[in-house]
C-alpha cells in the first residue's frame, strides 16, 4: 500500500522491483454484467489487455465497490504483493519496475509520440464515453442511471448516482467538454478516430509489429463503444467508418482475449 | 467580402516584455500572426463589459469564453497546410501538452500562494478598472480553487505537485527532443497550432517575474525548447520591449535585505560565535588588566 508520501512511494517501488510477479495478483472492477459503466469497463479491459500483451497472471475480482477501494477513486486497480495500484499509466510504470516493458525496443520519438496519443484517447474518447452516459439524457435514465444504482438499496441508489454525476459534471466543466453538444462531442471522436487511423497506416500495431500500452488503451475503448449496447449507437457507427481501427480491436481481442464476440 | 476585414482581437494588456500576459490571448494572437491575418488589437481592462480574450471581425463574435482557442483555430485554420498524419500528430500533441503543462502552470499563477499573492493578484487588480477588478478576481480565484480540488483529486498537495513536475519534465523531454535537430517549427518547417500553444505557455512561464521560480528553472533545463521560443519571439514579435506597468519586479521577487541589516547581522553574530568560542574554552581572549587600587 503506497504511504502517500512521494519519497517512501519511490522507495517501495525500487524494493518492490527486485521481487518477481506474484502469482496471485488480484484486478479489482465493478460488475461487469449489471454494475459497470461504459468508461469503467473500457478501462479495466485496457489494464486487462496490457496485463495479457505482458504475458502476466492475474485474477480479475468483481466487487461493487471497487471505486471505493481504490486509492485513486478510479478503476481498476490491481493487487500485487504490498501494493495496490490505480489506472492504466502507474501500473505500466510498477510493472516496467519488474523489468517488463512493451516499449524497450521503440525510439524516443516514437515514445513521445505513444504518450501524445495516449492523451488524445484519455482526452477525447473517455471525455466522450463520460459525456455520453452522464449528460445524454436517453442514456442517463435507460442505461447509467439503473446500472450505476443497481448494487445499492433505496434511497442510496439515487443519492450515489446524484453524488458521482455531480462529479463528472464538475470534471467535464473544468475540462471545457460540459459546454459542448452533443454533436460536437461526435465530431470529437471522429477526429480522434482518423488521427488514430491516419497514424496506424495499415500497420498490424501502432508501432510495428508488437503491441504497447497505447494499443491496449484503444483496445479497451473501442471493443467497450463497439460492444456496449446503448439508446442511441451514433458513436459506435462512427468507429465502424475506420475499418483499420476495427481490425486492431479484433487483432487484440484475437491474440490476447481469445473469443469471439466481435462481428 | 468579410473575408477581407480585418479581425478584432480583443486581448489581455502586454507587459514584462510579453505582448500579452494571458495564454489564451497570447495564443490567439500567434495562431493569427502565423496564418498571416490581418489584424486589429485592442487591449481590455474590463472583462465584465465584453470577454478578454475575443475574437470577433465585422461585428461579428467568432470566438470567446471556454472554447475561444478551439474557436480561434478552426476560424483560422492553421493546421489545414499540413498532411493527414501530421493534422493528427498535431492534435494528440496539442492534447498532451494542454493536459501536462498547463493544470501546473495553473497551479503556479492561480494557486502558489507567494506567486498568487505578489504577482498574480497585483496585476490583475492594477489592470482591471475598479471596482470591477475586485469582482473579477473573487469568482476567478474560487472557480481556481474548484478547479484545483479537481485536479488533486484524493492526493495531497505534495503527491499532486510531486506527479505534476515529473509528467512536466517528461513533456517538457519529449518537445525538447522533438526540437533537437533545429527545425523551425514542432512538425517540422510549417507553423501549426501546437506551435502556437506550447510557445505562448513555455514563453509566459519563462517571463512572468514570479518569486518562486521552481517552473522556470525546469523548463531552463531543456535549451532546444528554449532556442525555439527565443527564435519564434524573434519571428513574430521583434518589436515588443520589457517594461514593467503594473507590477514592479522589485516587489515580486524576494526583497533583498539592505547593507545596513546586513552589517548588523554579521557584527551579531561574529560577536555571539566569539561569545561561544570564548565561554567554551575554545579560544581565551585575554582583556587588558585594569589597575583601580589607585
């Protein structure tokens, strides 16, 4: 558990480095099948995808309140060993401390450009994912509303849903994506599609022909707007306009999850 | 027609040899000096009357307010002389900057106590009309503090600043080594918006007479992003001079103690060493003796 001062964190991270990868890693997440809203879920597949492209064990654990657990407040978060660890970029650095990385053989302009795209998806397609479940209103009361509640009793169902959309309001205004409409939360994410796609250029992964953190942050985001079932499925028609993205979501999903769900 | 009017810049005063002290409004004015557009300036010291900063062209309001630059960028569209991939790179780049630098050089201006308080504050409060001023500057500090307790989140004020410096020098390194061949611009030979985001926020940072420098002296330690700002200040803005209107930079940086004070603490504590050195055994003064039988 980090002690919340930067110089002991870095110290157990070091001493944590010399250790191997515990084969009881545990991955915290809401229920997938009731609980999880579409940005949670698209970000614990992308920690899921990077934990696989790593060859690494873990065991996914469903908890409803998991959010609460998490020294972030944000899920995933994983368990390993003494240390608990939230979203995707820490635990890329805990487990680079282990000696794994999915970016040891790129250049470092190449991992400049991995860290911009990086922000672009944070940016644009969790903003979005955010926007679309907590300020449409279709999608609000059919989908996040009942799905957010459903692991509490009356009244706490209303009052934690009441609670968390006032947070994410708070989080779109200080990120000027609460003024926006909805169709230019559409355009948005169709120009972070072609500029993913403009960068990708028919290559099997963004950088060669091996995956790295960013391929498993837009696998995470695409499978979850592609395969969630909403009101309204505008943003999922705008990702299938960019068949290279679709193939990488299958490529990923193929290699490292192994089912087939896709169509 | 209105393609040929001029457009209305309406902007934050130029000062500490800044052609203006906001980023936003710096921004926009590069983005417009970039794209070779003709331009009116007027500097406002009301923002209760008509939005600093605002872009309008006959009469027109083409951008103000939370997405003035996105507004500004599409008006002008400056990127469109650059290919797809490059249009894209530009995007993430714009992204990753904005979600890197600027929340701490927000912290910085709107939040660090010393540099709020000498610089910030007095600035403001001098440039805005009264009473106006005192308005403007209590709905923007609480907005400031709303939006701080959003960026923290559950961290402390350390872990935040700690994680924000390492994200900074790690962005910082990337344009660093981005600009390490000595290109013009940060996609190569052509000015982009990115150009005129980073370059407006890296040259303000570097200017503005704040008394803690901590941010100032990490960007010091990258020297292409440096040389790439003093060149594109070369570029665009040869005529602008250093002064100093509102805030003089004697009261924002640490007051130096006078001569005087300082010869008095020196002869003090000399005198306490000795003092010390003296009872202790360590040296033995010897005092002339003074007969007083007769």
């Amino acid at each position: 558990m980090f002690s919340g001062t930067p110089l002991l964190d870095k110290i157990q991270y070091e001493l944590g480095a010399q250790e191997p990868w515990p084969k009881d890693v545990k991955l915290y997440q809401p229920y997938e099948v009731e609980q999880i809203l579409l940005p949670d879920n698209a970000n614990c597949l992308a920690v899921q995808a990077f934990l696989r492209m790593c060859n690494l064990t873990f065991e996914v654990v469903s908890k409803s309140n998991a959010e609460f657990m998490s020294p972030s407040g944000k899920v995933p978060f994983i368990r390993c060993g003494a240390f608990v660890i939230s979203e995707l970029e820490p635990i890329v650095q805990f487990v680079n401390t282990k000696g794994i990385s999915l970016t040891s053989e790129l250049e470092s302009d190449q991992k400049s450009d991995m860290r911009a795209y990086m922000s672009l998806v944070h940016n644009v397609l969790e903003n979005s994912e955010l926007y679309l479940c907590w300020c449409d209103k279709e999608t609000y009361n059919e989908v996040t509303k009942p799905r957010n509640g459903s692991v509490y009793p009356w009244p706490l169902n209303h009052l934690q849903t009441w609670t968390k959309k006032s947070h994410v309001i708070k989080r779109l205004k200080m990120m000027g994506w609460f003024s926006k409409t909805i169709d230019q939360v559409y355009h948005e994410v169709e120009n972070c599609c072609q500029a993913l796609a403009d960068r990708l250029e028919g290559k099997e992964f963004f950088f060669g022909k091996n995956p790295t953190e960013l391929d498993a942050l837009i696998f995470g985001h695409l499978f979850t707007i592609l395969t969630t079932p909403l009101p309204n499925s505008h943003i999922a028609n705008i990702v299938r306009n960019f068949p290279s993205l679709i193939n990488l979501v299958q490529r990923v999903e193929k290699d490292y999850f192994k089912r087939d769900t896709m169509r | 027609m209105s393609e040929l009017l001029p457009f209305s810049l309406r902007i934050w005063e130029a000062d500490f040899g800044l052609p203006t002290v906001d980023p936003n409004s710096l921004t926009a004015l590069t983005i417009l000096k970039m794209s070779n557009a003709n331009v009116r300036i007027t500097y406002g010291s009301c923002p209760q009357y008509a939005a600093i900063p605002s872009l309008t062209r006959n009469n027109k309001l083409l951008a103000e307010g939370s997405d003035f630059l996105e507004s500004v960028l599409s008006v002008c569209n400056l990127d469109s002389q650059l290919d797809g991939r490059l249009q894209g790179l530009s995007m993430a780049y714009k992204r990753y900057f904005l979600e890197t630098f600027e929340p701490l050089f927000f912290y910085d201006c709107w939040i660090h106590k010393p540099n709020y308080e000498q610089l910030i504050r007095p600035w403001y409060m001098s440039a805005i009309t009264f009473p106006f001023n005192f308005l403007y500057m209590k709905s923007k500090r609480r907005q400031a503090v709303e939006r701080y307790h959003c960026l923290k989140k559950m961290r402390t004020r350390e872990n935040f600043l700690t994680q924000s410096y390492e994200a900074v020098s790690c962005c910082l390194e990337d344009f660093n080594t981005l600009l390490a061949d000595r290109r013009s611009y940060i996609l190569g030979e052509l000015p982009s918006g990115l150009d005129a985001i980073v370059y407006s926020y890296i040259k303000i940072a570097l200017s503005l007479p704040v008394p803690d420098v901590r941010l100032q002296n990490t960007i010091k330690n990258y020297k292409y992003l440096c040389q790439y700002v003093r060149n594109l200040t070369r570029r665009y803005y040869p005529e602008v001079e250093v002064e100093y209107k509102h805030v003089q930079p004697e009261t924002a940086v640490n007051e130096r103690a006078s001569t005087l004070t300082l010869l008095i603490a020196a002869i003090s504590a000399s005198t306490l060493m000795m003092a010390y050195a003296h009872i202790n055994g360590i040296i033995h003064l010897k005092f002339p003796k003074i007969n007083l039988s007769r």
